[in-house]
C-alpha cells in the first residue's frame, strides 16, 4: 500500500545539524511533488518545504528558508530534510506529505506518514 | 501570505448531532479557470497524522463516510459532520493551496463530545 515511513528524529542541541529522512513506497515517487509539515508539541500543523518531481523546484517557509534544504532520490524513493542551526522553536513532529502534482504548486495532501519527533534542547 | 481562519476554536457535540465548522481565507482561494477552490480538510486524532477528508472544498477523499461533507466558494467554507459519531473526535484543519507557497493551515478546531 502506499506508504511514507519518515526517520532520523531526535533530541539535538540547539545550532546543530539534523537530518530527517522520508521512505516512500507504494506509488511511482519520481512523478509526485513531496512536502514537509511540522507541529509543535499541543500546536498546529505548519508547512515548512516543498520539492518538485525532479528536485529542480524548491520552496520553503519563511521561518526555515536558509536553514533548512528539502532534497530528494528518486532512486532511493527517499525524502530528505537538512535541518542546519537548529532553534528551540523548531521543535516539533516533522510530517512528510505526498500531494497529486508534479511541481507542488495547488497541491492536496493524500498521504502522510507517521511523523518523526524533533527535540531542540542544551 | 493567506491568512486561515477557523471558527470555533472548539466545540462540543452530541452524538448523532450535526458539527458544523467553517474556515475563513484572507483571499479567495477559488481558481476562476478551473473553477476549483483550492481548499482541504484534514482530520487529526491524538497521536495520529492528518488525515485527507475533503479537497476542493468538496470533493470528499476515498474512504471517508458520507457523514463528512465540505461546501463554500471563494473565502468562505464550511465542513459538516452529520450524524457525529465516537470516532469523530479530533482537531479539524482546513488548508489553503491557491496561493502557494506558502501553503497555510487554519489553526485547527478541536471537536468533542458533549
């Protein structure tokens, strides 16, 4: 079945480097535009990144953009989120979601995986 | 960036009682070309990722029970739980993907039962 199984939380110190990971399985990855969403502890969902098909698009919250990078392999059928000068704020249950476009433009989230908890904490 | 606005933040309802939830954009999120708002509705219960109830405003996702139904065009929209059911408990999201990006979530309405 179709399925997103994302990894690599954790607790990390703040101005460190963290990177999650998304598998996919189930549908063709390399024709579907990928997303990132967190939630902060009892908070909201928020949307943090969206990459393209091809990984030639990119875009990204204000609150991340410069910290963090989405990527891509489409021969893995893996999502990627670097996570670089991590801050007490982005704390959070960090979601990847696949939509129905190629570029992630107007998209709509169909599935989700289970999430991966990152703790931002000295 | 578009603004979400859902009303109420939380509410309790009987079972068997309809649950009406309405979510307010800043901008029309209807696309005049296609004629589609470019609105969803999430379901999310404790512990547990979003769930994909409605999209377009209303074009209800495989699965879901007819008791969900989504309405409303251009900046204003509404989801309604008929019938409310145990297992209907949850915070509720609506998302606008018209404007993107950013994509931008309501602040969610939590559901109960009275």
């Amino acid at each position: 079945q179709v399925q997103l199984v994302e990894s690599g939380g954790g607790v990390i110190q703040p101005g460190r480097s963290l990177r999650l990971s998304c598998a996919a399985s189930g549908f063709n990855f390399e024709t579907h535009a990928l997303h990132w969403v967190r939630q902060a502890p009892g908070k909201g969902l928020v949307w943090v990144a969206v990459i393209s098909y091809d990984g030639g698009n990119e875009n990204y919250a204000d609150s991340v953009k410069g910290r963090f990078t989405i990527s891509r392999d489409n021969s893995k059928n893996t999502l990627y989120l670097q996570m670089n000068s991590l801050r007490a704020e982005d704390t959070a249950v960090y979601y990847c979601a696949r939509g129905t476009s190629w570029f992630g433009e107007n998209d709509v989230f169909h599935v989700w995986g289970q999430g991966t908890m990152v703790t931002v904490s000295s | 960036d578009i603004v979400m606005t859902q009303s109420p933040d939380s509410l309790a309802v009987s079972l068997g009682e309809r649950a009406t939830i309405n979510c307010k954009s800043s901008q029309s999120v209807l696309f005049i070309s296609n004629n589609k708002n470019y609105l969803s509705w999430y379901q999310q219960k404790p512990g547990q990722p979003p769930k994909l109830l409605i999209y377009w405003a209303s074009t209800r996702e495989s699965g879901v029970p007819d008791r969900f139904s989504g309405s409303g065009s251009g900046t204003d929209f509404t989801l309604t739980i008929s019938n409310l059911q145990p297992e209907d408990v949850a915070v509720y999201y609506c998302l606008q993907s018209y404007h993107t990006p950013p994509y931008t979530f309501g602040q969610g309405t939590k559901l109960e039962i009275k």
